[in-house]
C-alpha cells in the first residue's frame, strides 16, 4: 500500500514538473519624482506580464479574433500574471536617471495559466477556434494526384465551416497559426482471387 502510494506521488510531482515552465526577463519601471521603491515594484509587474507574455503570446494570439486581439492580450497579461507560482529576482538596478530594471526567473504553472487564458477568452467572447497552416503532400500519378486534391478540398471545406481559419504555407504572414496540417493519401494495392477471377484493389 506504502510503495503504491509512493508510485501516485511520484507520478503526480513529475506531472507537476511538467507543467512547471521557469523563464528569465527583465522588466521596466519609470522614476517618478525619486520614488525608486515605486519603480521597482512596476518593474517588477511589468517582468511578470513580460513572462506570461513570452510562453503563451502565440496560445493568445492563434486563438483571438484579430480585432479583439490588442484588447484581449492586454487584459489577459494583467490578470495572468498572478498566476505566477514564484519568481526570483536575479538582478535589479537603475537603468538611466528615469527608469529602474529588473530581472527575474519565474515560475510558471502553465497548465493554470493556460486555464485562465481560455476562461477569459471565453468569458468576453474573444476565443476562436485555432488557425491552421493547411499543407498539401506533393504526390505522383494522375490518379492519385487527383483523388489527393479531391481529398484536400473535401477536408478544407469541412474544417472551415467548423470554423477553423486556414493559411496557406505558401504565403507569409504575420498571423501566428497553432498548428501546420499536413494532408497525404496512402495507398496499398490487395490482391484476390474469386472464382478463377483475380481481383486486385487499391486501398487508400
């Protein structure tokens, strides 16, 4: 029972591990009127959105409507980053006569931080489905070309009208997509025989 219990807690720390995400940043406060006790503490904030920023800008990005996206990241980054586990704080200084630097190492839990994200995404109604890049196999035979190309129309029409956005590996753009879908038919001939008749099929 003992060494049981000692297997779910070790799977459940390393599970934890896991999820856990550490990243260095740095953070800017502004001096205003000699107040470097107020600075720092913006800096220190500002470090905070800056790390939520940096592991999940593209999550946000690839899952908001392109109106709402200034908008939504801005107030997703603020509420977020009190989803940090802990950080440290690596080095702090004045980094001219107006503003005051921080850098910090972070602890992120990401599978909270990810929850939250979606919750807010969809608590004001900004989350959309995520972008795809949609990529066709290059294959050969007429045939086969054919019933790929069939096949790749069949399938980008039925991901757009669940509301999916496609992009085209053939073209640059500075919208972030979450995944690259990449579409290939395979094939594997059978053959049999039916009353003296060979049959041969092609399975696809």
């Amino acid at each position: 029972m003992i060494l049981r219990l000692l297997s779910v807690l070790l799977v459940s720390i390393c599970f934890s591990f896991a999820w856990a995400k550490s990243v260095e940043v740095t953070g800017y406060g502004f001096i205003e009127n000699n107040n470097i006790a107020d600075a720092r503490n913006v800096a220190i904030e500002d470090a905070k959105r800056v790390a939520i920023e940096q592991l999940f800008g593209t999550y946000i990005s690839a899952r908001t409507e392109t109106n709402n996206f200034k908008i939504a990241s801005e107030k997703i980054y603020s509420t977020a980053k009190g989803k940090l586990d802990s950080y440290v704080i690596i080095e702090e200084s004045k980094y001219d006569d107006n503003t005051f630097k921080v850098n910090i190492a972070a602890t992120i839990d990401q599978k909270a931080v990810r929850a939250h994200v979606d919750n807010q995404l969809n608590r004001y109604n900004w989350l959309k489905k995520p972008r795809i890049i949609f990529s066709s196999s290059q294959v050969s035979g007429r045939d086969r070309s054919n019933l790929q190309n069939a096949f790749d129309t069949a399938l980008k029409k039925a991901l757009l009208q669940s509301g999916f956005t496609l992009l085209s590996s053939d073209v640059e753009t500075p919208i972030y997509a979450s995944f690259i879908l990449t579409s290939n038919l395979e094939s594997s001939v059978v053959s049999d025989e039916y009353q003296g008749i060979k049959i041969k099929t092609t399975n696809y």
